[in-house]
C-alpha cells in the first residue's frame, strides 16, 4: 500500500496563530485539495495527522473539532477526493503524551492501523515538529513552504533527508513522478 501522512494546518488549508476553531475558518491552501485528489487518483491512501491543542485550552470542543474535519472531507469529495483517516492529537505539550507530534506515537499508531512499513512511507509537514515525528517514525519527510515552513526552512534544523517544496501540490508531483 502506498500511504502519504499529511500536517493538517499549513499544509492543506490556511494556518493561523489563533487557531482553527471553527469550519469557517478553515481554508484550503488553493492547490491542496486538488493534489490530495491527484495522491487518490495515483493509488496512495492518505491520512491526516494533525495536533489540536486547541480542544484542551478549551478553544474548541470535539463537536467542533469533528465539523472542521466534516468540511474538509466535504470539500475534497466534491472533486474527487478523499482522506482515508484523521488522527489528532488534543492534548496541550504540557500533557506530556506521546502522541502529539514531535513525538511518534500518533505516526506509529497510523502505520499500525494502515499495517504499512514506515520506511515506505510520506510525511509532508510545514513544522519543524511535523518533520521530526515523520523522521523519527521512519518516513521521508517532506517540508512544503507554506504555512509555517518558510519559518521552518530557515531554522537550519530539518531531519537529514527532508525533501523541501513550494507547496503540497508541488510535493504531489514529485511523489507521483518518482512512484510511476
């Protein structure tokens, strides 16, 4: 199986430093959904890994959290495309858990799930901390520069191997071209 995992905000839709706390404020990226139905049409699965700790500051509650999710699953059905899981992460980085990225707990949680070798698969983030969990699980990790990756780039700190592109839709076709 062909797997990519993507970061949610500033990856496929619009970032913001107060938090997506309700559908309305989600925005795809112009492109993104486009490229994540390209990935569909192309044979991979993709999957969502997202931290929200915007449940446990109480920004946002699950009902909410769950109608952002339902419109980006609505938006990319209406051009053919689909995301096969959303994992998150609702803890705040004082909880101290395992699966809110830096740390791989949620990515290994989607390869057991998926029951697909890491190693062969995609992590596209704009975060440094999206890229070390990526890594550190096993996958190629891949910065685009939106949202908070020309930031990122500029730390000098990326994972050995971190592949860098413009956008999601520019990955996209990197991906496909090197898997056809």
């Amino acid at each position: 199986m062909k797997l990519v995992i993507l970061d949610r905000d500033g990856v496929i839709n619009q970032d913001s430093a107060n938090f997506i706390k309700n559908p309305n404020e989600w925005i795809a990226i112009p492109g993104s959904l486009e490229a994540i139905a390209l990935l569909n049409q192309s044979g991979f699965r993709v999957v969502v890994a997202t931290n929200q700790s915007g449940v446990s500051r109480g920004l946002f509650d699950m009902a909410t959290l769950n109608s952002i999710h339902d419109k980006m699953h609505r938006e990319l059905l209406m051009i053919g495309g689909r995301i096969d899981a959303v994992f998150y992460c609702p803890h705040s980085a004082d909880d101290n858990c395992n699966c809110r990225k830096p740390k791989t707990g949620m990515i290994k949680e989607i390869g057991k799930r998926f029951s697909v070798d890491l190693s062969q698969v995609i992590g596209i983030g704009d975060a440094l901390r999206d890229l070390q969990a990526f890594a550190n699980a096993g996958c190629q990790p891949i910065l685009v520069r939106t949202g908070k990756g020309e930031d990122t780039l500029k730390s000098n700190d990326l994972p050995a191997n971190t592949l860098v592109f413009a956008d999601l839709s520019e990955a996209v076709q990197h991906i496909i071209s090197e898997n056809t």
